[in-house]
C-alpha cells in the first residue's frame, strides 16, 4: 500500500483517535453510576482497532466492529442520563451482564477477523490506483445502472419471496458501485459535484421508505474515504465533523417523526409494512414535518435516539429468561438457522416462516406490542441467540465461528484479480448486508446472508464485473495490456 508521511485517515489514525477517546472518558468514569464498566467500554473501540488496524484489513471490517461497539457503549452512556446503574434499569440487572458479554463478543469477534484476514498480502501501487484508469462520467453511468439494477432486485423480491435473500445480496450492486465512485473522487479529486449529487439523492431517497436508510449513504462515505486513505487536514476536520453532524441531525429529525410517518405510510395499519401512499405525497409529508422542526423537543428526541440505538436491554431479558426457564431443545437457534439456510425456500416452499418477533416473545417472555404498533418487527440478535443455546462464555464460541465465516467470505474477494478499491467495495456491501443493524441482526439472518452474498456476488465477480470493467476500459481508451 503506498506510504505517505502525510496523516491520513487510517487505521493508524482511528487508534490514536480511539486511544484519546478511552483517556478522555477514564477521567469520567468515575462521576457515573458503572465507572468500570463504562471505563472499559469506552477502551474497547481502541482494544478492536489494535486487533483489526493491519495496512491490508478490509475497511468493512471496522464499520461491522465500530457500529456494533457503539451501539453497545451507548448503553452506558443511557445509564449517565438516567442516572443509576445499568443493573438498576427497568430491564433488570441481567443488563449489565449482557454488557460485559457483548464487549467480550466483539473482542473474540475481531480476533476471528485478525486470524483470518490479518496476512493479506499488500496491493501493488498499480492495484491500489488502477480504478483511477477509468472515466468519472462512466463510473456516474455505472452507479445509475448500478441504482436501476438495484430497485429491480428489491422490487422482484417482493414479488418472488422464495428469492428474497438472494434478491437482498444482488441489490448490494448499488453500495459497490457507490464506494468505487467515492473512492474515485476521493483518491482523483475528480467528479466532486457529481458525488454530492448523489449523496444527496440517496439521503431523500432513503427518507422515503419505512426504515432510516438515509444512514447508509452516510456509513458508505466514510468507508470510502477510510479505504481511499483520505488527507487529514484542518479542512477535512470541518468537513467531517459536518458530516456526523448532519448524520446525528437527520437521525433525531427520523426519530422525532418515525412512529407518525410510519402510520401515515400503512394507511393506519398496524399489521402491515406494506407503503400505500404516493411518493409525492410522503414528501410533501416530510417536508411539512421539516418546515415544523422547531416544534421538536430535542431532549425527549435525544434520549429516544439513544435508548433506541443502545441494544443491550434486549439481550439483558433474555439472559434472564434462560437462565431461569431454559430453552427444551438443545442448540434450538442454531438449529433453525441453519435449517433456514440450508432448505432454501425455492426448494422447499413449504418451510416455515422465522418470525423475529416470534422468537423474541419467546426468548424474553416479553410484550412486543409497541413494535407491532410501529409496524416493525423487533429481535434478540445473534449475540443473545447465542447465549440461549450456549451460555457464557460457551456463546463466545458461537460468536468466533461466525466471525470466522465472515471473514473467510471477505478473505475470497479481497483475494479476486480486481482493483483494490472494487475488492474493498465488495467487501463493504458484504459488511452491511451481514451487519448493517449491528447486533440486532438475527442467527439466521447473519447465516443467511453469509451464504447468499457468497454464492450471488462469486457469480458476479466472476461473469459480470470483468464485463464491466472492459466496458470502462474501452471507454477510457485503455489498451489492454494495460488494463490486465
């Protein structure tokens, strides 16, 4: 990888920033109700970037790590709000331990990824640059398609169920084709307007739907610019610190108006995720809410946010039912995961439905009905699965296997003879369609989309991006021989 004497977003650079980040908080910790544990949370970020910050570690790697880690360590910051213990919450004192157990998950987690993918060999110079050969008007061209391709396979999977998963990885077309993009602009400095037009589409767009897919644009940028190594200067100091404000703003303006425009998206009905009003119309919706913004009470929305996204409260109640009611089958999570994956429906169409909500009443024993009021559905996550069939710390072995599978898969695609900045795309599309809900993401789900991903993009890597790639070669008049 070329070297630089330059600071450049880097791992290198989210250690340093991590390391200040945990000595900044161990002068805090000891004003807060868990100052151990907060203590640690906040040194964990640096523990996962020291086991994962090798040069040629795939950068999807630290957005599944990190979003994980935040959403843990938000938990503890909850507690500074409210005032007392985790264990004191109205979750229970399992709360704490599902804490601990996550930290240690993440841990052995970034140790599988360290073991697996920690020797890839360095690019080339020629490797790590050759995206730039190709043409910011093409590469605009193929990220149209690429959104084109992209509504197709979403739109196919709701009327082909049988094909959803498989459907879900091809539409990953779209981040791949928007992380080469931006890593062109980034390392180019070419087709700036362009990018920010885009960025922009994908926001308004990922407002219009039933969940907050207006973040993912906003993870695949930073990426992007993680991998392409970007110059840090005071300017891009300012630039960032725009982009998490605007990202923190949007997320409690969604927050603020998600439950209302949910119910206005249904028709009022709370079975059904199923959007009945017309484009125009949600916008025009939206944008009323918009225009009324100062009407929001920030701090309610605020806490909302956080509580929302800290989701160790969940997997505190099921620590708690299964050691006081365990499960009467053995192993039962992994068993239907695997069953789930391995009986895809096309074959077996009459394979049950895995109802997350399902085995979320059953796990916690508890009432998901302001879930299923908000027409969504609510899981344990793979972390609590885990525990239900293994314990602790058997679950740890759960949790290194996973990690294992994915980073074999990542393992594959960084290996393809394809541009760095491609191989790295792939891997980032990867990384979102296994955990881009973070640890809310279910056994099954996580299986699943390992499987799907592999299988759909092995295909698309080996028949339809080499066609692409001639195709930017021809239209940027590249020879050949230069080109292989």
């Amino acid at each position: 990888m070329p070297a630089s004497a330059d600071t450049r977003l880097d791992f290198a650079l989210l250690r340093r920033i991590s390391f200040y980040f945990a000595v900044l908080n161990l002068f805090v910790a000891p004003f807060v109700s868990d100052p151990f544990s907060y203590a640690a949370g906040a040194a964990t970020a640096f523990a996962l970037l020291s086991l994962v910050g090798t040069p040629t570690m795939p950068k999807g790697v630290a957005f599944f790590l990190l979003w994980q880690w935040a959403q843990t360590f938000t938990r503890a910051l909850q507690s500074v709000f409210d005032g007392e213990s985790m264990a004191a919450g109205i979750a229970g004192p399992d709360v704490l331990l599902a804490y601990w157990y996550a930290l240690a998950s993440l841990i052995v987690m970034a140790l599988a990824f360290r073991l697996v993918l920690g020797n890839i060999k360095s690019p080339t110079v020629r490797d790590y640059y050759a995206h730039e050969r190709w043409r910011a008007q093409d590469l605009i061209l193929v990220y149209v398609a690429a959104i084109v391709a992209s509504v197709f396979f979403n739109l196919a999977s709701r009327q082909v169920s049988a094909l959803e998963q498989p459907l879900y990885a091809a539409s990953q077309v779209k981040v791949v084709a928007l992380f080469l993009l931006c890593t062109y602009v980034f390392t180019t400095g070419r087709g700036a307007g362009t990018l920010v037009a885009a960025i922009f589409i994908e926001i308004v767009v990922g407002f219009t739907g039933f969940l907050s897919d207006f973040r993912a644009v906003f993870i695949y940028v930073a990426v992007a610019a993680l991998a392409a190594r970007v110059r840090w200067t005071f300017t891009f100091s300012i630039a960032a610190t725009l982009w998490l404000s605007a990202l923190l703003l949007l997320a409690l303006f969604w927050t603020s108006v998600k439950a209302d425009y949910r119910d206005y998206l249904t028709g009022y009905d709370e079975n059904s995720q199923a959007i009945r009003i017309p484009l125009e119309e949600r916008m025009a919706y939206l944008g009323d809410k918009a225009l009324n913004i100062g009407d929001t009470k920030w701090g309610e929305t605020a806490y909302m946010l956080i509580a929302r996204f800290a989701y160790i409260d969940v997997f505190g109640q099921v620590i708690s039912v299964a050691d006081n009611t365990p499960e009467a089958t053995s192993m039962r999570q992994w068993k239907d995961g695997l069953s789930h994956v391995f009986q895809p429906r096309i074959l077996f169409p009459g394979k049950a439905a895995l109802s997350d909500t399902e085995v979320y009443m059953r796990l916690t024993r508890a009432d998901p009905t302001e879930q299923v009021r908000l027409g969504t559905s609510i899981s344990v996550g793979y972390m609590g699965e885990n525990y239900v069939d293994l314990g602790f710390p058997g679950m740890l072995a759960g949790v290194f296997v996973i990690g294992v599978a994915l980073a074999l898969i990542m393992k594959y695609f960084m290996s393809r003879p394809l541009p760095w900045m491609l191989r790295e795309g792939i891997v980032m599309g990867f990384a979102f369609s296994a955990g881009g809900v973070g640890m809310e993401m279910s056994l099954p789900k996580i299986l699943g989309a390992m499987v799907m991903f592999f299988v759909v993009w092995a295909l698309i890597a080996k028949i339809a991006l080499p066609i692409v790639m001639r195709w930017l070669d021809h239209r940027a008049g590249v020879p050949r021989t230069a080109a292989s």
